[in-house]
C-alpha cells in the first residue's frame, strides 16, 4: 500500500556505472561485437566489475621508473654506511682549515695586539708569528702609509688649486670648489687631498695583487711625464691618440686574447677637443675603476674615485705622476714582504 | 664569463655585484677591485645620471680688495707680475704701509693720500740698482738675469780679438 509509490530498482547514484548507461553500452558493444565478430555478453561481465576499480596494468616506463627508484636507493644506503660520523666530521674540519681568513672577524688577542692598525706602518716590525695572523691588507685603513706622501702645501706649491675660468665650470664640479676669485675657479684642497688619499690607496691595494694599471692621458704637454711616470711604476701608459675600440674591441685590434687593466688613471679626462675622453666611458663599460684628475671643466660623474685639481700645469701633473708612481711601488714592495698565506 | 657594459645603469660595483649574486659570473672569476672597492668605497658612488646639488660657487674677496682697486684706479698695472718672485710687489708694499697708518687716520681717502706720499718719499730714497733688484715685474726678471751674466763673465769681445 504504502510501498507502491516507492522506486523500485537500483539505487541511481553518480559517478558510479548503472545500468542505462550499461544497456547503453551493451548495445554499443553488440554493435561493436556485430562488426568484429566476438561476442559482447562475455566482455560486458567482465567490464562491470572492473569499472569499480583502478586498471591494474602498468605501463613499461611505470615499470621501468620504480625499478630506478629501487636501484638508487639501494646506493643512497650503501653510501651513507660509507663513512662514519667521525670521519665526516673530521673532513668537514679539515676543509674549514683551507678557507681564507678574508671573511673573519678580525682577532685582538694579546698576542698581536702591537700588530694592530694603531701604527700605520707594521708589517716590518711584527715577528714571525705574528705575521701569519695578519694576512689582509684590507682591514686597515691606511696599509700603504699612501697619507704620508703628501701634505696640502705640497698641493698648492704645485697649483692644483687653480682651475679655469667661470664661464667653462662644469655643473657636476660645484661641490668641490672653494670659490672663485675675480673669474678663476680655486678648488677646495681639503676635499682635495681627502679625495686623492682614497685613490692613492685604492691605486696601492690594487698593486699590491698585481693589478694592471693605466695611466691615461692625452695631453700632449704632458706625454713624457705620464710616460716616465709609469715606467718607473713599472706599469703601462697610453699617452697618445685614444682608439675608440682600445677597450671595447680589444682582442681585434691586438688580434689575440687580451688582459684589461684592473684599474686606469687618468692624468687628465679631456682630450685636445676639450670633450670627456673616451677612455671614461669605456672604462665604465668595460667594469674598470678609474681615479681621474678633474678639473673645472670636466664630468665626475662615470670616474669612480675623482680627485678635483688642476690638470693644466706641468708642476701639478708632475706632482701626480709622482704621486701614482709611488703608491704603485709602495704596493708592490709590501706584497714581496709579507708572504701570501 | 660574464659581464655588463651598461655605463648608464648603476655603477661599475653595482652591475659586478649584481652579477656575481645571480650566479652570471662565478666568485673565481671576480675582478681584482671588487674587494678593494668593498673596503674602501669612494665617497660618492659613480652613477651616471647623479644630480648634483646647485650650490652657488663665491666670489672670493678679502677687505684689502677695496685698497687694491683703488690703487690700481689710479696707478694702472705695472704688467704681468712674476709668480716666482718673492719681493712684494708695489702694490702690496702700499698695502703693508696702509695697514700700518690706518690707526691714526680716520678718513679713508685722507689716509689713502698720506700712504701715497710717505711711500714716494721712500722711493726716493733708495738708489736705483736696488729698486730694480726688487722689481717684480715679468720683464724685469729678463733684464736683472741679462745683468747678472754680463757681469759675473766680465769678457771684452774687443780684447779677445786683439789678443789674436
């Protein structure tokens, strides 16, 4: 009575095969089975069942890969048993030993406490022992001893205080001028030195390990000076007409592998057409440091380490050359002092 | 091996530094200057494009200006003045003096004129050979250097031929 309204039949329910869509495929099947000649009964018996359950088969790349994954497992065991704890350990330590010491804290223990930066110049005053311990040169802030070169007066004996008129002063030079007296620029020499000890020193460290270094300049009043200057320097000089592609280009034009400099000093940034030389844009190209004399008209602004002066007179220039030419020897003969750990 | 040749875009540590974090460049092949630089960076970085600030660049003068000018209103330039030269020049000699009587005089141009006078009476004073070792002028360091040789050598050309 009360059941006559109920469903008869299976449970409908989704994802799950039923029985329409079996018939479905039943008469697919002896549709198929009609073309092929095999009987579909025996093939719809065994797909029901099966159609509940993941197929079993495993492709052969399937096969092949957990084989693999095996294998390699067995040699990550066996490589593990390698070796014990101790012995690792012990590796680890002796590969710690061979690091550098460039990226420690620099130690003050009373042993080396006379070896400290509170002298500027030590290394020939430090024992044996001691001298293992201090092997960076760049943790002090004057290893050369570059500020004893020169003293401010040696500057304005010299000139470099004077700069060109009014008229030719670059915008980028403003902060380093003192002022101008009746149309003649005058540079401040307190920046001035300041900035020419940290090229002096920067030029020294690079000597020190065995940098290349240029001194550039293509005035020609000047040639001989910068010339002699890095021949006593023991180091190299371009003096003369720039080739646009000395830096860019070089391996064609010297038709062979080329080492660049490590660094180029510019005894002046501005060729005879009183436009910035070539060599400052292309040594910024290139990633070479470069220290410029810079003088009222020319543009700090690519030279890393600029020193603002006079580049014009020959006393000053002078007064340079000499000045580069000793910071290059002082690095050099610290590097044949003290043995390289 | 690795390398950036934009100048325009950061400067030369920047491009390395960002080379070397991304793996373009290996640490063995780290230039020379890279530790250098880290130790000792220069005091402004070297961008390209770094605005710089508008300062005003002085006039430098000094309160022995107004004197100067007016000296020189009135006495014109002796002519190029030698850098080398150690003795004052007549211009600073007017200076020194003024500077010495500006006590007792309160007026400046009276003061001005008395200067003026008590340095012609000076002049007049001294012989003439040791004014012209004093002089400073560009020129006279020719003539006094032309003085010294036809002294020191004291050669007659006329004697020379006539021993002959």
């Amino acid at each position: 009575m009360e059941y006559e309204a109920a469903v008869k039949g299976r449970l409908k329910l989704k994802g799950t095969a039923n029985k329409d869509i079996q018939k479905k495929l039943k008469k697919k099947n002896k549709e198929k089975a009609k073309n092929d000649g095999e009987s579909s009964k025996t093939k719809e018996q065994n797909e029901t069942p099966q159609s509940y359950k993941q197929p079993v088969v495993k492709t052969k790349a399937q096969l092949k890969f957990e084989q693999m994954k095996e294998e390699q497992q067995k040699k990550r065991i066996l490589e593990k048993a390698s070796k014990t704890h101790k012995q690792r350990v012990e590796e680890f330590n002796r590969h710690l030993d061979s690091l550098t010491e460039h990226f420690d804290i620099p130690k003050v223990s009373p042993g080396n406490l006379n070896a400290t930066a509170l002298k500027v110049n030590q290394p020939t005053e430090l024992k044996e022992s001691e001298l293992k311990e201090i092997t960076n040169p760049l943790r002090f802030p004057d290893y050369f001893g570059v500020r004893n070169l020169f003293r401010l007066k040696d500057l304005f004996d010299a000139k470099v205080h004077y700069g060109h008129k009014d008229g030719t002063l670059h915008p980028n030079m403003k902060p380093y001028i003192f002022g101008s007296r009746l149309g003649h620029i005058i540079f401040d020499l307190d920046k001035t030195t300041e900035l020419l000890q940290d090229a002096l020193n920067f030029t020294a460290h690079i000597a020190y390990k065995g940098g290349i270094i240029l001194f550039v300049s293509h005035y020609p009043q000047h040639t001989l000076t910068v010339e002699n200057a890095a021949k006593e320097a023991g180091e190299y000089a371009h003096a003369r007409e720039w080739d646009f592609h000395l830096l860019t280009n070089s391996e064609k034009i010297y038709k062979g592998v080329t080492r660049l400099p490590d660094l180029i000093i510019m005894v002046s940034t501005l060729n005879p057409q009183m436009q910035e030389h070539t060599a400052v844009r292309d040594a910024a190209k290139m990633c070479i440091p470069t220290i410029g004399i810079v003088d009222s008209n020319s543009n700090p602004n690519l030279i890393t380490y600029p020193v603002p002066g006079n580049d014009d007179s020959p006393t000053a220039v002078q007064l340079y050359c000499n000045l580069f030419r000793d910071a290059i020897l002082l690095g050099k003969s610290k590097k044949s002092e003290i043995p390289s750990s | 091996m690795a390398s950036s040749r934009l100048e325009r875009i950061g400067s030369i540590y920047t491009r390395v530094r960002g080379l070397l974090r991304s793996g373009a460049m290996k640490q063995e092949d780290k230039p020379i200057w890279y530790d250098v630089y880290e130790a000792f960076p220069p005091k402004i970085e070297p961008f390209h494009g770094r605005k710089v600030p508008d300062i005003a660049v002085r006039n430098i003068l000094y309160p022995e200006d107004i004197i100067r000018a007016k000296f020189y209103e009135r006495y014109g330039s002796s002519g190029q003045i030698s850098l080398t030269n150690k003795y004052p020049t007549p211009c600073q000699n007017f200076l020194d003096k003024y500077r010495e009587m500006e006590k007792d005089y309160a007026d400046e141009n009276e003061l001005f004129e008395a200067v003026v006078k008590v340095l012609q009476e000076e002049k007049s004073m001294f012989s003439s050979n040791e004014q012209q070792s004093r002089d400073t002028s560009m020129a006279s360091m020719f003539t006094s250097v032309n003085k010294e040789i036809s002294q020191k050598s004291k050669i007659n050309i006329a004697n020379v031929l006539s021993e002959k």
